[in-house]
C-alpha cells in the first residue's frame, strides 16, 4: 500500500466536477502526489486554495508545452479534460478530441504505464449534440491508440463541486419565484454519485490489471421531476414546482441563448433529456469493490457536507 500511495498521478481537467472530487478522497486515502492541469482559472483558484499542498497548473492541455513535463516518472494519467456544455462546436472538438490526442500523444512520449479514460454514457445514446459526438470520436481516439487502459462510461453525475448538473439546479430553484419542469417531468434519468464514481476510478488506479470498457451507470432510475423534488428537499427550499409546456421551455432556452454565449442549461441538453435513453447497469460494486451509495443519501452528502457542500465551482 505505501508503493501505491507513492504514485505519481496526473489529472488532465482535474480542476472540474469529479476532478475535485477525485483529489479529494485521494487525499482522504493518503495520495500526495498528484498533478493537476486545467484552464479554468476560477477553479484551478478553488482547487489550490482548498487543497493548497498538491501541484495545480493553469494550463491548456489542448496545446504542447511544458506541462508535458510533469508527465516525466509519472505513474497514472486519468484523462478528465471534457466541454460539456455550450453552443460553440469548436470548443467540444478543441476541448473532447484535440486536447485527448496531446495527451495521448503525451502518455507515449513519456511511457507512462496506465491509463484511466472517463468517457461517457453518452457514447451509447441516441442523441445527436456537439457533447455525443465528439465524447464518441474521443473514445475513438483512446481505442485507438492501443494503449490499454480502463474506459469508463458514467452516466449523468452529482455531487459535490457540482456546477453544471444537480448543483445548478439547486442554485437556480433558490433563485427564481417557481422552478419549471418540462412537460409532465418523468424523463427517466439513471444519476450516478460521483463519489461513488471516484472510488471506481481509484481502484483503477490501485489495480491496473483492469482493462476494458465498462458503463457505469447509477443503480437506481429517478424521474427527473423527482429528482428536483429530492433536491428541494435536502435544501429545504420552498420554490413551487411548475410544469409548462414542452415547447415553451424549449423557446424559452432557445431565447436564453441569445443573450447568454455559454448558457448552463440549451435546446440540446432538453433533447438529451427527453431521449428516453435507458443505459446499462453492471454490477459495478462488485467488480471494482465499491458500495453504491442510496440517490437520498447521496443527495444529503452533497448539499450538506460540512467540508465540501457549500463549495461551488464556476460555470
């Protein structure tokens, strides 16, 4: 165990929603020295200020330079860096598949021995969007680059640091005077813990024989409506919930978009939503050794954690 603790692990896009989470209970573990590379500035800031004694570097790792120089006597790489949101195309391609050449690219130039891929649900759904396709062609990319490695495939993650998902909607509802749903609200989702899904990834990292590619979708299926119903209520919030029409939402997102150029909820992530996708579910606490932990406890756990609940990352 001391050997595995001693490791060198770089986090390309660590500075994101299961990048901190990831540090965090690596640390929790006794991990030290661990390498952070990420260009959003806001987070890197949040990172470095609350975990202050690992290397964290302001960096775009779609471009060369000397960030590749921490991949030197490096044990794991755990490629993180993903766009997910926004309505600007190439900004999914720069971010999704050049950035995951150069680090592939990276990995080879230094002979680092494993691999971890967080690649996405996504890559198995019937969605048409600028985050599935390139999330595919990423994949692509790491498939074919021969290096053997675990890929795994989460579907929609909350958690602490949540910026984008479940912790946006948390925000939102405290700020509006009622919170909209969709239509009748019962989209089916499948929401994974990510601290469930940063102690699979770990035990990746501590057992490197595992290869392949593995969907790790959350045990249980929430209605989104449901969903936002668990979320009010571990915020003791009082909004009213509304449903309206499917078709205003949708004009009313396509509107937001106009005024805002990186909106955190659009038209494709609403088609996402409504695409009755219904993902794989594996016995993926038995295969990595982990226990999947209950959506209310989890829900609890991420708005009300003492240490981490009220940290919150920039959009």
């Amino acid at each position: 165990m001391t050997d595995l603790l001693n490791k060198k692990i770089i986090l390309p896009g660590g500075a994101g929603l299961v990048g901190q989470n990831l540090v965090a209970r690596l640390k929790d573990r006794g991990y030290r020295n661990i390498v952070v590379l990420d260009k959003h500035a806001n987070n890197v800031g949040v990172l470095r200020r609350i975990q202050s004694d690992i290397t964290v570097e302001l960096v775009d790792v779609a471009e060369p330079g000397n960030w590749q120089k921490h991949f030197e006597n490096a044990d794991t790489v755990v490629m993180l860096q993903a766009q997910i949101g926004g309505n600007d195309y190439s900004e999914f391609v720069r971010n999704n598949v050049t950035a995951s050449q150069v680090i592939l690219d990276t990995i080879r130039q230094y002979r680092v021995a494993e691999l971890v891929h967080i690649s996405s649900s996504v890559v198995e759904s019937v969605a048409d969007d600028f985050y599935t396709n390139t999330k595919k062609d990423q994949e692509k990319l790491v498939v074919d680059s021969g290096i053997p490695c675990p890929i795994l495939r989460p579907t929609l993650m909350f958690g602490w640091f949540d910026r984008k998902h479940l912790g946006w909607l948390s925000r939102f509802m405290k700020k509006v005077p009622v919170f909209p749903i969709p239509g009748d609200g019962r989209y089916m989702r499948q929401p994974l813990y990510v601290g469930d899904f940063c102690d699979i990834i770990i035990s990746c990292i501590e057992h490197p024989d595992i290869r392949g590619i593995f969907n790790i979708s959350g045990h249980e299926k929430v209605d989104y409506i449901d969903i936002i119903c668990e979320i009010r209520k571990a915020t003791k919030a009082k909004t009213p919930i509304v449903r309206i029409p499917y078709g205003l939402f949708y004009a009313l997102l396509w509107t937001w978009a106009l005024f805002d150029r990186n909106p955190p909820f659009t038209t494709q992530q609403l088609a996402a939503l409504s695409a009755k996708d219904e993902f794989e579910v594996i016995d993926w606490p038995g295969i990595f050794g982990v226990r999947a932990t209950p959506f209310r406890e989890a829900i609890d756990e991420t708005f009300n954690d003492p240490r981490y609940g009220s940290v919150v990352l920039e959009f």
